[in-house]
C-alpha cells in the first residue's frame, strides 16, 4: 500500500484536471486536520464514511438518528469525493464535522484515529479498507459495515483472495446487510455469518419533505405545467446519445414535451450540453437561471443536490446506469416521490431494489433504446398508468421502511 502512494496522488492530480476540487485540502486524506480540534483523551465522537452524494444522501436518516441517541458525541462524517463533500456541508453544515477520509495507509489511518478517536465507526456500503479495519481492530473502536450490498462480479473478484478477505472482513464488528442475496455472497467469500445481520435498505427510510413538494411543483410550474416531463437521471457516457434518440421518436407523439437531462457527473454537465446543442436541440441550463419557454428541448440539470427536485417535478423518472454495464443508480428516490419509474437492463448495483419495484409494478425494465422508445410511448399516452405505477412505488417504499431502526439496534449494541 505504501508503494502505492505515487498512484494515489497521481490519481488526485489527474482527477483534478476535470474537477479542480480534487487538488484542495490534501492534507486531510494524508491524516493532517489543523483545523480541526483534536478529540480529548477519551472517545468523544462517532465516525461515520459516506463516499459520495448518494452514500450521503443515503446515511442522512442515520446520522440524525445517531444525534438524537447520542446528543453528547461529535458526529465526524468522512468522504471521498468533493461532490461527497459539498453535499455534507449543504445539508448537515454545522451539525457534523466533515474531512476527507484518509489515505488507506497504516500511518496515515492510526494518525487519523488518534486526532479525532471515534467510540465507533461505521462505513455505509461495502467500502473494504483493510488497513482501517485492522486499525479500528486493533484499537477497540467497534466497527460496521452498513448498508452492504455485494453484486455477483464484486463477488467474483473478492474470490480470487479468499484468505485475505476473510481476514479483513474478520474486523468488522457487525456487517449489515441489505438482503439475504446480498449475505449470501458474502459469506461465500469469507464474512463470519455470525458478524451478519439483514437490515434492509437505509436508502428506503429517506423521508420526503413537504417543501420538495411544494418546491417540485413551483418548478413545474417555470418549465411549463402543460407540458410532459421526461427526467433522465444519473445518465453516464452513452446514454445519452440513446435518450435523445428515443426522444426524437416520441416527440413526435407529444410535441410539448420537455427533457431534463442530469449527467451523473458534473465534470460531464458542459460536455452533455454541447453534444444536445449538436444534435439540434434547444438547450437550457439550469445554471444560466434562463426561462426555460415552449421551444426548450432539452433542460440541463447542472447543479448539485438537486436531484430529489427534479424527481418531484418530473412526470416519468428514467434512472440511468443501467443502459449500459454500470449497475445503475438509485431507484428509491423517484418511486419515495410517487413517479413511473424505467431503467435499463444493468442493475446490478441495486438488484435486490429493482426487483422489488418490478415485483411491485412500481417500474419498466427495458433493454434497449427500442424498448425503451416502446414504454415512454405507452408511458404518455396513458395518465392512469403513470398514476398506477407511481402509487406502487409509494406502497414498495412504505412496506420497507425501517432499516434505520434496525441498523440503530446494531449501533446501540455495540455502544452498550
């Protein structure tokens, strides 16, 4: 791990061509905090790792359960991405202390640990760090893994190191999972079937709140409340060229419609804008605060944070990473806000969740732009089947709530 360090910085500092933000407060993944208050002697905090915006948006419920169970710590929450980190500052800003996690090096971790010295740690979905894991290990700072899911090809490739695995895993205190299929595997590749309890999806206890409502439906309201909103989200390399071929077909259907386009990431928003504008589409970016007429094609959603809004003023929700062998993205944030959801056929990131919507009739799953062209086409010309489809989400969504609860009752074991 040591002699990888070059690669790590030379990762940062090609990361930070695209992202500037990645060439910011380096000292913080290398174990520096001087701005930062040191713990005192005893454990005074609770540490929680969140690597980006949805393992952010994810961990929201948690946190706020943790500081009302434990009023006296210091909520510490760690990421890895600037996106990550801009997120926690928009939300939590002064109720957390936020830095950047540290390195996966034995000297720079132990130097983390000892600054702020948390009375437990807890990493939301499967980040395997194994000199973190030991070093919590060995100095007593009981750890979960929370939120673990584990797809068939992660499984596969953690089989290749039996052994190893095992033995990093063997640091956890408690592994929660979010389904049996998800235990299944691994225990296949050496957790301690003891150390593993199914909790569910935190994901699903995300509340809505009445002002997204509200602020949802303002913002309809600017792009047009006669016409159709067909949000494609989280879309990544690829995808897009599909979506705006499907689009050409069924604006044909509904002249009016409006296209809100969100690149999964923002280093991409620019790039997807010029590729509309060359395909001959009318483009408005949500950044340029341009009214957004009868004649826009297609809406940009080039902000951050914003998502969840976007989600409630949309009339069909198309989740992206999944038209291509990605896994896909979150699905519960459109089925939480009563919207037809459609995703494509890689969903392996979230395939105990897809599997509840379509179970459910609370989704579409396509396999290709030809299909997906088909069930938009069936999507607008029929209202009551968007309805029906979005109620089953909102039903899915209640049914499966309480993952917090029971990862609490995890925490509050440990704790004890």
């Amino acid at each position: 791990m040591v002699l990888l360090l070059p690669v790590y910085i030379g990762h940062l500092m090609w990361r930070g061509l695209k992202t500037p933000a990645y060439w910011q407060r380096w000292a913080e993944r290398f174990g520096n905090y001087p701005e930062f208050k040191p713990a005192e002697k005893t454990h005074n905090s609770i540490w929680i790792h969140a690597v980006s915006v949805g393992e952010v948006q994810a961990s929201l419920p948690v946190i706020r359960k943790l500081k009302e169970d434990y009023p006296d710590y210091q909520m510490l929450v760690t990421t890895t991405t600037p996106t990550g980190s801009r997120r926690v500052r928009e939300i939590l800003d002064q109720d957390v202390q936020h830095v950047y996690v540290p390195y996966d090096l034995g000297f720079i971790v132990n130097r983390f640990l000892e600054h702020f010295k948390p009375k437990l740690a807890m990493i939301m979905e499967t980040e395997i760090w194994p000199n973190i894991f030991h070093a919590c290990q060995q100095r007593s700072i009981p750890l979960i893994l929370a939120n673990a899911r584990m797809s068939e090809g992660s499984a596969k490739g953690y089989r290749r190191f039996p052994r190893f695995i095992h033995q990093v895993l063997s640091w956890c205190s408690k592994i929660a999972v979010q389904s049996r299929q998800d235990m299944d595997r691994l225990i296949a590749i050496g957790a301690d079937e003891n150390k593993l309890i199914i909790t569910g999806s935190v994901k699903i206890d995300v509340k809505v709140p009445a002002s997204l409502i509200e602020q949802g439906e303002a913002l309809r309201r600017e792009w047009g409340s006669e016409r159709t909103i067909w949000l494609a989200a989280s879309t990544h390399e690829g995808e897009e060229s599909v979506i705006l071929d499907v689009f050409d077909t069924i604006h044909q259907l509904d002249p009016h419609l409006l296209l809100v386009l969100v690149p999964r990431h923002p280093e991409r928003f620019a790039k997807v804008a010029a590729y509309c504008k060359k395909r001959g589409k009318q483009v408005v970016m949500r950044s340029e605060h341009i009214p957004c007429d009868a004649s826009t094609d297609v809406y940009i959603g080039d902000s951050m944070g914003e998502l969840q809004l976007f989600y409630a003023a949309s009339d069909i929700a198309f989740v992206g990473g999944s038209l291509i062998p990605h896994g896909g993205q979150n699905m519960l944030e459109p089925a939480a806000l009563g919207k037809p959801i459609v995703f494509g056929p890689s969903t392996f990131n979230f395939s105990e969740i897809s599997r509840q919507l379509l179970d459910g009739g609370a989704a579409m799953q396509v396999r290709d732009a030809g299909e997906l062209a088909s069930v938009m086409e069936q999507l607008l010309r029929d209202a009551n089947l968007r309805t029906s489809i979005g109620d089953n989400g909102l039903k899915m969504v209640e049914k499966n709530r309480g993952a917090t609860g029971r990862l609490m009752d995890i925490v509050h074991g440990l704790m004890e």
